[in-house]
C-alpha cells in the first residue's frame, strides 16, 4: 500500500501543475534522515511523498486521520501527532523508524502561514538528537501563488537541498540552536528557490 501511494502522489496533481523536481538525487538511500520542508498547503507533502526515492514516513496532523483520509493514511504508514504540545506517542514511533535507517518528513513552522519558515517548533531537532540522523531540507513554491500569469498547468518546483548534520546538545538551549539551525538552512533554500523561479520568469 505505501508503494502504491507513492506512485498515486507522483502523478495525483500533474494534470494540475507541471512538477520540477530538483535534486531529487541529493536525498540518501542508506542512513537515517530527518526530512523538513516548507508547508503553504496540503499539496506540499503530498508531491514530496511522491516524489521521494525511498520510502518514508511523515508527522501528520491528526485531524486528517478521520473518515477515508484516516483510513489511507494509515495503511501507507503515516504518524498522527497532536499538534500545540508534545505527542509522545508519534516521537516514539518516528524516533523507532530513524534508529531503523529509515526516513521521517517534518514541516518545522510553528504555523503553515505562506510557508515562509518565519518560525520552527523543536520537534525535527528533538529527532536528530536523539537518533543521530542527518537532515534533508527541502523547498517547495508554486502551489499557493505559481508566481506566473500562465493559468493552466503553473510550474511548481521541488528543491531539495545538501544533507547536513547538526550536533544538538543535552538541554533547551542546545536543542533551541539545533531548531534555529535548521530553521535557518531550510529558509535559505526557500529563498534560493524564489530567487531561481524569479529568474526563470525574466528569461
């Protein structure tokens, strides 16, 4: 079922948007990841499932898990989390899945907003420094605004960044550092993304 889900995100909005994905080759095959990105919509997790080369799990709000979203969300393996205090429950299931290898999707702004990552809450730094994995920050723009006064099929692109890793202390302070720092590296690729989209349009 997950794989079958993957291949539904891949091509679910094609007929909608035309999809650049870029740097899809950057996201490692062998090692446990932590994956954040910018969040304007409900289309945003759902084009970067698709478009992953591994399979993966991502923190959902848990209001989604009701009705015949819940149902699928489920069977392709997808964590409900409380959202407004700390859940857990979903930390210890995602935490298992790093220490396994695998990989977990984080949205990191303390609201969705226009996505532009003004504010990170600690729940992705809290997973690298508890399991040691490397994080994956990924940009997405297009979904809300296309940027571009073509009406049918606006591009969107997916831009996924250099994997890091960031060394987060014991205590508040450390893992406040840690937030920030991916925080910072994954506002900066949102910014590189709007600059290179600027670019295209000019051309």
């Amino acid at each position: 079922m997950h794989d079958v889900g993957r291949v539904i995100a891949r091509y679910l909005y094609r007929p909608a948007f035309r999809v650049r994905v870029h740097g899809a080759s950057r996201v490692p095959r062998d090692r446990a990841v932590v994956l954040v990105a910018n969040h304007s919509s409900m289309i945003e997790p759902q084009l970067i499932f698709g478009m992953l080369p591994r399979r993966s799990v991502f923190l959902v709000k848990e209001e989604l898990f009701s009705g015949p979203a819940g149902w699928g969300l489920r069977r392709i393996g997808q964590v409900p989390v409380k959202r407004g205090a700390p859940d857990r429950d979903a930390l210890r299931t995602v935490t298992d899945v790093l220490r396994a290898g695998g990989l977990v999707g984080v949205f990191p702004e303390g609201t969705r907003g226009a996505g532009d990552v003004a504010q990170a809450q600690q729940g992705a730094a809290w997973l690298v420094r508890v399991t040691g994995a490397v994080v994956v920050p990924v940009a997405v723009r297009g979904t809300l605004n296309p940027g571009t006064r073509r009406r049918f099929r606006p591009v969107v692109d997916v831009l996924v960044g250099e994997p890091f890793t960031v060394d987060v202390g014991k205590g508040r302070a450390a893992l406040a550092e840690g937030t920030e720092r991916i925080r910072g590296t994954l506002a900066a690729l949102v910014d590189r993304l709007d600059r290179q989209r600027e670019e295209k349009q000019r051309q």
